[in-house]
C-alpha cells in the first residue's frame, strides 16, 4: 500500500481536539503559479503566449482566498490564520521566490535579441518553479504543520512510514 506522507499528516491535522473538523489550508491559491508555469513553457515555442505571460500578477494566499468566491475560502483563511506565524512566513517566502522567479523569465522573454540561452533558461526556471510548487502544494496539504523552510520529502515520508509500521 503506497501511502503519500502529506496526505497522511494532512489527515491528523484534521480533525480538532473535539473532533470536529478543523479549517483546511487550500491548494487552490497554487493556481495562479501553475498558470505561469504553463504560460512560461509555452512561451518558448509560441512567442505569442509572451503578452499573456505579461499580465500575470502574483496574489498572497490572504489576498487570493479574500477575492474568491469559492465555499472554502473563508476556511481556508481561517486555518492560515492558525498556521504557526513563522511557519506562514517561510510559506510566503517561497511565494515570493516564485512570484520572483516568473518575473525574471518574464523580463527576459520580452528582451530584443531573445538570449540564445534562452530555452535552457525556461527548462532550468520551469523546474525550479515546479519544484517550489510542489513544496508549496506538500505544505498547503499538510495544513502547514511541516516547517517549509526545511521541508525533507524523504525525511517526512520515513517519518510517515515509521507511524505505518506501528
């Protein structure tokens, strides 16, 4: 049985002390960053797609869930709000090195000459910000109580493994 260590520790977080269910941290916020992870890809071969990569604007998790009209926003706000401030810090700062991220391929994109570079640039920039969405999407759906900062993949999931056993 294959059981993905997040979801097991998202799992224990959970349920409250009196065993109602507490509020989620949501995914949905990673969006925005897939969207430009998309764009910056198809950028590389449609120069077309450059103008649309040009409109995007990065939002905070607070700011994304306060102008959404999904039925999980106002919990999804609360249990940010819940999520340790250092730990929601560190969040944001990954956040912000993806939205940096984006910008930079942005910049580059539009510059004349293109690099000749420039499609190793989009494959080394695509990966990292999949990697950094793939951290933040770990720490949106252990309810941020894992310390993104240090966040092990194969820590966590020896972890996850080791309660398995039990």
């Amino acid at each position: 049985m294959i059981v993905s260590a997040t979801k097991t520790q998202a799992g224990t977080a959970a349920e409250g002390r009196d065993g109602a269910q507490a509020p989620r941290l949501s995914t949905d916020f990673l969006n925005n960053f897939s969207e430009a992870l998309m764009l910056i890809e198809l950028a590389a071969s449609d120069p077309g797609i450059v103008e649309d990569l040009q409109a995007w604007r990065s939002i905070g998790y607070r700011e994304h869930f306060e102008a959404s009209s999904l039925r999980c926003a106002s919990a999804a706000l609360a249990a940010y709000d819940g999520v340790d401030p250092r730990r929601r810090q560190a969040f944001e700062q990954v956040c912000q090195s993806m939205t940096r991220l984006v910008m930079t391929v942005n910049a580059l994109l539009v510059e004349l000459p293109r690099p000749a570079e420039l499609p190793l640039i989009i494959e080394v920039a695509s990966e990292a910000l999949r990697k950094l969405i793939s951290r933040s999407a770990q720490f949106i759906n252990a309810n941020g109580t894992v310390d993104i900062a240090t966040f092990d993949d194969a820590a966590l999931q020896k972890e996850i493994d080791r309660l398995l056993v039990r």
